[in-house]
C-alpha cells in the first residue's frame, strides 16, 4: 500500500481490498496469533484453512500498515456475542476502525472504515443452485411478490446485500435475511424495509462490487453521513496487482 492510497481515519470512506487466498495457509499461517492459528486447525478441509487464514492475513497486514505496526503484533477480536467461542465479527480493539472480512471460492475480501459499523459479503456465484428451493429463505414477501429473481446473478445479488447488511449489524444469522427488503438487483443498491432494525434503513450506506467474473459482492456501512467506497482491487498482502469497481 503507497502513501498515497493509504486510507485516512474520518475520511467518510469505507476501504475494499480482495485476495486470492490459494496456499495461504501455508505462507500466511504466521501472521495469526496463536488463537487464530487454533481455529484453522479446526477446519478439515484445505480450502477452508486457506480461506480463514488468508482473511485473517489480510486483515492483520493492512491494520499494520494503518497503525504503524507489524501483522502479528495487530491486535484482532472476534468475540461471539451469544457463547465463548472467538467466531464473532472482526475487530481492531484500541482503534476507530471498523473491519469485516468475507470468503467465498478462491477470492477473500477485506472492509475498513471509520465512517460507522461495516459488512462486507462476498459469494462465488453458483449456476446450478436450486433458486426456487432458497428463494424462501432469502427473499421478503415483498421481495417474492415484486422482483423476479429468476437468475443465479440477481438471486446472489440480493444475498449479499442482505448478509453484507447484517454482518454491518453484527446481527448476522441471527437475523433471518427475508426479514430484510433491498432494492432489485439491476437498481441502485439500497435497504427498503428492516423489520428488526427499521432505526437503520435510512443510515445504511449499501454498494455493490465486482471483485472478479463469477462473484457477486456487497458492502454495508452504517452511518448517518454519506459514505465514499475505495476498491483497492486484488492485492498480494499490501501489494495492489489489479483494480475493481464499486457502484
């Protein structure tokens, strides 16, 4: 990261990086703190392992970078409000900043911000998924009745625009996504109706990304301010090697 694209504190700007996170469990694994190096040891699968720590990775290199520190010296939390386990939402205890990370297929993706609480959702775009059996689960009744979701790309749109909102909440799956009414795929961005939060649906700052073909990505950012969106592109670690766009 070049000072000239480093992010500012209060710059009303949320900060997007993204990863490929192949074999980062093996180069990266030394950046976590022992916790996280724990946790990844929970995962079974190689993929799994590459993806955790590769966010993980991510997250510690561009906290340093912002702090003037090294990665394994950055202090993460990851709390869980409901039991003792460190699954929770990142954070950067001691800071103003604002961080969520997000993994799906061979991409991991990385949020900042001081502007307010943020969430950021990244998914690999699935042609064969079953839509009729998870449109249920996802869309509002409003959502049911009004826009036709009838593509893998509009469908995943939708998902992460919600997910990315409750991850901004910190509400995550406690919170179930047809509770949450967006704007049609192909529309600005934009949250309609919250049943649980109906305080926020005005304060949430919604952007769609396009992090790579095949993906479809959102981010939330809660304030009651304007929010700017930085898409700092793919990144070797701190190293930018291509750009990406945000609307």
């Amino acid at each position: 990261m070049s000072v000239h694209d480093r992010p500012r504190e209060h710059d009303g700007t949320c900060h997007i990086w993204w990863a490929d996170v192949q074999g980062t469990a093996r180069s990266q694994r030394h950046l976590l703190s022992r916790a996280e190096q724990e946790r990844a040891d929970t995962l079974r699968q190689t993929d799994d392992q590459d993806r955790f720590v590769a966010g993980r990775a991510l997250l510690r290199t561009l906290a340093a970078d912002l702090l003037g520190t090294t990665a394994n010296r950055v202090v993460v939390g990851s709390s869980c409000p409901d039991c003792p386990r460190p699954h929770g939402k990142p954070t950067l205890p001691g800071t103003e900043w604002q961080a969520s990370i997000s993994h799906s297929g061979r991409l991991v993706a990385v949020a900042l911000s001081t502007a307010g609480p943020v969430g950021i959702d990244l998914e690999r775009i699935d042609e064969t998924i079953p839509l009729f059996e998870l449109w249920p689960h996802i869309l509002s009744a409003a959502e049911s009745v009004a826009c036709p979701h009838d593509t893998p790309h509009s469908f995943f749109r939708t998902w992460t625009r919600k997910e990315a909102v409750l991850k901004a909440t910190g509400d995550g799956l406690r919170i179930s996504m047809p509770r949450i009414s967006v704007t049609p795929a192909d529309a600005i961005p934009a949250v309609t109706s919250f049943l649980d939060r109906p305080e926020l649906v005005d304060r949430i700052r919604l952007a769609d990304l396009e992090p790579a073909p095949g993906y479809s990505a959102s981010v939330a950012v809660i304030s009651s301010a304007s929010v700017d969106y930085t898409d700092h592109g793919i990144t070797r670690f701190g190293r930018v090697l291509s750009g990406a766009g945000a609307r």
